[in-house]
C-alpha cells in the first residue's frame, strides 16, 4: 500500500503545474489514468517473470511490458469515458488473474543497505526531470504517461528480488494492485478537478483521495485480523 502512493507521480505534476498551468494538469492527468493499464502490464509480466528469472531479466522485461503498452497508448487520442474503461477492466483483469501469484510467505529479514534510499531517490529524481523535459516537446498525452512510469516498484524490485526472491516480491506487487486502484482513482479526480479550479487545491484533493483509499485498505485489513480474536473473546 505505501509503494502505491503519489511518491513519484505527485513531483512530477507539482512541477507540471507549475510550468503550464491546471488545463495542462488535467489533460495529463486524463492520459495518466489511461497508462495504468501499462503499470498492470508491468505487475504482470514481472509476475510472470521473476518465479524463474533473476533480477534484472524479470525487471526488464517488465519495463518493455510497460514501454510497449505506453506507446499504444499514443497510437489515438483517448477519450474519458475510454480511458475510464481501460483503467477497471485493466485492474479487474489483472487482480483476478495474478492471483495466483499474491500468495504471501513470511517476510524474510531484509537488511537495509546504503544505496536503498539514495537508489530510489535518484529514479524518483530521473522521472521528474525526463517528465517535465518532455512535457515542454510532446504536450499532456506523452507527459501523462511518462508520468505514471512505476518508479517506486522498479526501486522495489532492485532492492527486494535480489535479497527475498522473485515469488516474494512478485506477491508484494501483484498486492499493491489494490492500492493501484485507489491511485488510479485519485487521477480521475486530478482530471476532473483541474478542469474545474486551480492546479492546487486539485492536486491536494487527488492526494487526499490517494491517501483516504490507502488508510481505508489498512483500516479493513486490521478489521479482518480482529475478527478471529473477538469470536474466541465470546
């Protein structure tokens, strides 16, 4: 649930609306819920994948999943309804279908070391430049799919798989689906609420949609490990 908030993709549209304004925000943001269907090819594929391949094989093919998908999505100019229907039947697809890879064995100790958190800063960084260097050359469709590029699970998966494995870190993306879910969301409402006020309070309102669909997962998963206790109690 925390790999799937607005870590990388909330900089890169504080920046974009900086630079062009709230019509520019919502016309990205209208391609960027498209592009989730190029994050769940991501999950897939590396899925898929990492069950028998090392590393840096399983990531990479992974990101040619999401590179081929992204430049699909150029091929036609995406309505909202359309993208609205890509983005439910990408996740009910995927969700359904991957889940026989969500089995979660226990956590194994994962000692941190000095790279982790400058490793997912640096790609966080590298989005955020190449985004808002694009933005100014290929308008809001190429720039709302950039924007949406899984920084946060490549850094994942460079850190997990090689410590944990591939099936461990497969089943802690294909988990994060759900709060994928809750992202996506949060860039209807970007869409919609740019085109209607200021880029702030926009981008405040998706990152409040972000955040109350994350603690709402969290709060039904404490509710479920609860359940048990209170029926041995009666």
């Amino acid at each position: 649930m925390i790999a799937t908030l607005p870590v990388s993709t909330g900089p890169v549209y504080v920046f974009l609306a900086i630079d062009h304004g709230a019509q520019f925000v919502s016309e990205s943001a209208r391609m960027s819920v498209a592009s989730t269907a190029a994050i769940v090819a991501f999950v897939a594929v590396h899925a898929i994948a990492a069950q028998r391949s090392g590393t840096l094989r399983a990531l990479g093919l992974a990101t040619l999943a999401w590179l081929g998908v992204a430049l699909l999505l150029q091929l036609r100019d995406w309505r909202f309804a359309e993208v609205c229907a890509l983005f439910i039947a990408a996740f009910a697809a995927a969700i359904f279908g991957l889940r026989r890879y969500a089995e979660v064995s226990e956590a194994p100790r994962i000692p941190r070391t000095r790279y982790d958190l400058a490793l997912r800063a640096a790609l966080v960084a590298l989005v955020v430049l190449a985004t808002t260097a694009a933005s100014h050359s290929f308008g809001p469709s190429a720039t709302g799919v950039l924007a949406t590029y899984p920084v946060v699970f490549t850094s994942l998966i460079l850190i997990l798989q090689p410590r944990c494995g591939g099936p461990f870190t497969a089943a802690m993306l294909v988990n994060g689906l759900k709060g994928l879910l809750g992202f996506g969301v949060a860039l209807v409402v970007l869409h919609l609420a740019a085109a209607q006020m200021s880029a702030a309070p926009a981008l405040l309102l998706a990152l409040a949609v972000s955040l109350g669909w994350n603690g709402a997962l969290y709060g039904l998963r404490l509710l479920r490990r609860g359940r048990p206790a209170v029926r041995r109690a009666t």
